[in-house]
C-alpha cells in the first residue's frame, strides 16, 4: 500500500522537488475559511470560492508532509502540525455542494459537527490526515502526542461512526444506479481504516460495507468496462475501484486476485487509452473536458494490475513527458506518494505505446474510428447517464491530433449544474452538440431519449456507424425518423449522411475551434479540413465567446457554431 520509510533509492530529483515544494508552502499563509465562504454555495451558488480556499489547504498539507518525510529534519513539523489542526477545526470536511444527507435531498447552508455528512472530500480527507499520521506519526508524538490523537478523534467522528452506523446512498441499495462516488469514498474509507491503528473489530465492520458498495459500483458497468460518466472521471471510478482493491490485496493478501483477472475489471481499466486522440486531447462527452492532464503512476499500477501492458506503455509514455508527473497539484496525498515510490520502475518501462485502433463500446454506444489522420466518435446510448449532456448522435471529429468538430464540455460546477435546470445549461444542450434541432425542439433528457438500431462496422478500408437519433427528441419534434450514418474512407475522407423524416424545419449545428468561412456549399475550417456540403441551405455562422475558466482549459477564447438548415430530406457532409 506505502512505506513509512523514505526509499534509499529514492531519486535526488524527487527529493529536491518536494522540499522546494514543502519551503514554499511553510512561507506562504494557511487559507482563512470564513462561514460565509462556506455560506455563499447556498446563496448564490457559486462553489469555486470556497473549494480553492478548502482544497489549498489540504494542498499546502501535501507539499509539508512530503517534504519533512524526505529530508527528515523537523524543520517542516510545526507548520504540519498547523495544517493538520486547521482541517480539524473546520465545522465539516464536506462541501457546501453536498452537504445533504439523501441524494438530491435539501442542502444545510452550514456543516452540522454533531452530524457528519461523508461526502467524497470528507472521506478525501480523512485519507490524507491518515496518511500524514502514518509516515509522520513518530516525529508528531516527539513533539506533542495530543496532535495524533486529535487528528484520530476527528475522523473517528467524521467518518468512521456514520460510516458504521448511517446509510449514504452512494454505499448501494438494490438495484439503485451508483457513479463515482461510490468508489471514490470506499477507496478513500478504507485508506483511514487501515492506515490508522483501529482495532479488530472496527476493520471487521468496514469491510462487509465497503464490499457490497463496490459491488454495487461494479453492477453498473457494462462488460465493455466504459466510463459512462467520461475520461475525467475514469480517474475517480475506475481508478478508485483499482485503489480499493489494491488496498483489500493489502489487508487480505491475493484476496483480490482472481478479481485482476475478470474481463470487466480489465476492459475498465483499458478504457482510457482507446479515448485518447493524441498529446492531452481525448475524446470528451459529458462533464468531461477535451483536454485531460497526462495519464501516469495510478493508470501505470492499474495496468500492472490487470496485466495489460498496453495501458503500461501508454501511461509510462505520458508519465516520462509530464513535467507534473509527481501530482504537485493533488490533493489525495496517497496517490502522489504512489507517484513518487513508482516513479523508477515507470520510467525505466518500455514507453511503446500500442498503436491506436477501432473501438467500440456498446454499453454506452460510442464508437471510436481511426486512420492516420481522422480520429472519429460517434456516440449513441441514451440521455439518462451520470453526468449526461443531451448528446445522443453526436459526432466528434479530429484530424492530424487537431480539433475540428467538438465536444464543447462543461462550465465551472455552479448549484444550476446539479440542479432541475441543468439544461437551462447550453453546454448540456444538445442544439450546442453537433446535432439538429426540429424547429427550435433540442433533444430532452432522461433513459427514455436513446438512440435505435446502432449499427457499426470497422473493416479494413472503411469504417461505418449509423444509428437512427429520432427517439432522444420529444413529440414536438414531429420526427418520424431521423437515421445518421458516419463514415470514414480510411486515408481519404469522413462522410457524414442524415436522412430526415418529419414535419419541422430542420437546422444543423456543428461545433468547430477552427474560424470557419462560408461559401455555396463549402465550408472550410481554418486551413485545417474543407467540408462538402448537398442538402444544405444558407450556413450562419455563430461566434461564442468563451470566459469560463474551465472551458478555457481546453479551447481558446472563442468557438463557433455553424447552423445548416436542411433543404430536404437528406443532408451530406464530406470532410477532407
């Protein structure tokens, strides 16, 4: 799981990092959090200015904690002391966005310290506090035994007690759907109970729980092993799920071995690399962003896991050309410790990543094809997923690396993010996907909006997905049928056909980085691709300006938006 002890092996470029990481931290101030930075989620919704405050906190802890534990000094110890003794003052470990006690259930404005919540970074942090007590534990008791025994009595509180004694939805209950959650908490649960002394008879009590929640988060993924929720959430899904069961292995040696070998677990842990387009591009839908930070030590392990070693090239290969592939900006202590201790053996592997291929996951339905310069996905499924965006027949497009038709993402969380008026959200629209709109009528949500008959076929000189969109729209539609079928001529061109049966006008959005210009039946994307168009009315053109910070990550400071209005009842695109 870890080492107490630093390794002697342990590189001269680590240790130089993480001390310089710990001196800037020990001169900088610790975050003031006042209750109305708790208080604002709920008057006004936004989360962002609060959540920095918390989670520099616990990042400032990090940088301390690894510093003092690699030069061994003390010198670092009275401001890890601060760190740990903040965090335990504060009212409540979990967000204003989730202090609730039933899913979807009424937010309190302030954190009850008689009734916990354990929400994911109440669980998040008791993983790092006990992981600070278990490689510090000795130096803070030289100095004062009354911080450990603090820091325990709080996550007694906070989390071991209603863990034991309370129902958390995300814990499972028959046949009701989990996401992330689930994982993400067990793992970090399991973490505290079994890096801290406790006794016989609490571990015995976790781990009945903590096996049946993972039983429910695994009872929701297809054999195909696809993240529903998308590529930046396979990190707190699949990887938590490989987090857990390597903390099991720990407790109950090989207890989990046979489990490494199960194709679901497997096919979960591969599926990042088949959603990878190239450098920190990756093909995004839900709440997921275009651009996603280098894959590294956690995939590494997973892949070791799971003995695929395709996944073990394609995450050393991104581990070696990340400047941060030491996580300074984690705020989960125990996986930049798995970076750290792992940091020889993944740069030392053999960095062949595999070649990328066709791949098509029908759990979700979204079908991936490649040729050595189109990057194509074509998503199907249904509107009622985790995270959903009204995206059912949406296609993502990418040639030489480069973005041509998008997937635009998702805003900064606000509470209208997880709130009855998230579509009121244009991102979550889908007249903001490359899909049409029947008079102004956009898809709707829920499992009842879904794609029929998807069809996908990958041969050697083409690939071909068709799947008829009508049934993600509602009635006001007047679609009787509305049948897309994508294809790519391998090395030549990607067509793209919808034929239209309805009574509405039907218009066309595309989504494009690229400034498009317009002529009769041509556009053209920057100096990137040329689009071919039969069918097709007079082309708008829609600038979008783009401010928020998280869209930022991904795209520059303004998109596009192109609307093509059907002539008929066949409309064509070929892309070249």
């Amino acid at each position: 799981m870890l080492g107490k002890g630093v390794p002697e092996a342990l590189e001269g470029w680590i240790v130089n990092l993480l001390v310089a990481a710990g001196e800037a931290a020990a001169a900088a101030s610790w975050p003031q959090i006042r209750a109305y930075d708790y208080r604002e989620y709920g008057l006004n919704g936004n989360r962002s200015r609060f959540e920095e405050l918390y989670f520099r906190r616990r990042l400032m802890l990090n940088d301390l904690v690894l510093a003092e534990w690699v030069e061994g000094q003390g010198r670092f110890l009275d401001a890890v002391i601060d760190g740990l003794l903040l965090i335990s003052e504060e009212s409540g470990w979990q967000l204003p966005a989730h202090n609730s006690y039933e899913r979807g259930g009424k937010r309190l404005s302030m954190a009850d310290p008689d009734d916990p919540v354990v929400d994911l970074f109440a669980a998040e942090t008791a993983a790092i506090l006990s992981t600070t007590l278990y490689l510090l534990r000795d130096r803070l008791d030289a100095v004062d035994p009354l911080v450990s025994k603090r820091v325990e009595r709080e996550i007694n509180v906070r989390i071991f007690k209603p863990y034991i004694n309370r129902h958390f939805w995300w814990m499972g209950r028959g046949d009701e759907r989990m996401n992330n959650w689930t994982a993400w908490i067990t793992q970090n649960v399991l973490l505290a109970a079994f890096t801290l002394p406790t006794d016989e008879t609490l571990r015995r009590a976790f781990l009945p729980k903590a096996l049946m929640s993972l039983d429910a988060f695994l009872k929701d993924y297809a054999e195909d092993g696809a993240c529903e929720e998308g590529v930046i959430y396979y990190r707190h899904a699949g990887l938590c799920l490989h987090g857990a069961m390597t903390i099991l292995d720990q407790v109950a040696p090989s207890a989990m071995k046979p489990l490494w070998q199960e194709p679901k677990v497997r096919n979960m842990a591969d599926y990042i690399r088949h959603m990878h387009v190239g450098g920190d591009y990756y093909f995004n839908f839900a709440d997921s962003s275009a651009v996603v930070p280098p894959c590294g030590a956690r995939e590494y392990l997973f892949g070791r896991a799971v003995g695929s070693e395709a996944l073990m090239g394609f995450a050393a290969a991104d581990f070696v050309r990340d400047e941060n592939r030491l996580m300074p900006k984690e705020w989960n202590l125990w996986y930049r410790l798995q970076a750290i201790l792992a940091a020889s053996e993944i740069m030392s592997h053999e960095r062949a990543a595999p070649a990328k291929a066709d791949h098509y996951f029908p759990g979700i339905g979204l079908a991936i094809a490649r040729d050595n310069r189109f990057a194509l996905a074509v998503k199907g499924g249904h509107n009622g997923e985790s995270h959903n965006h009204n995206d059912v027949g949406s296609v993502t497009l990418y040639k030489d690396r480069q973005p041509l038709l998008i997937d635009v993402g998702v805003e900064t969380y606000t509470a209208k993010t997880f709130s009855p008026h998230r579509y009121e959200i244009w991102t979550m629209q889908s007249a903001y996907h490359n899909l049409p709109s029947f008079g102004g009528v956009m898809q709707c949500d829920g499992v009842e909006f879904a794609a029929q008959g998807m069809d996908v076929r990958f041969e050697e000189e083409m690939a071909e997905i068709s799947l008829d969109i009508a049934g993600a729209y509602p009635a006001e539609a007047e679609l009787q049928s509305y049948r897309r079928t994508v294809r790519m001529v391998r090395g030549r061109t990607v067509q793209m056909r919808d034929e239209y049966h309805g009574v509405g006008p039907a218009t066309l959005s595309l989504m494009t980085v690229l400034e498009p210009r317009t002529d009769e039946g041509r556009i053209w994307l920057g100096n990137k691709a040329e689009i071919r168009l039969e069918g097709a009315g007079s082309i708008t053109v829609e600038p979008l300006d783009i401010t928020d910070s998280r869209l930022r990550q991904s795209w520059p400071v303004r998109l596009y938006r192109l609307l093509v209005p059907l002539t008929g009842s066949t409309l064509t695109l070929t892309i070249s």
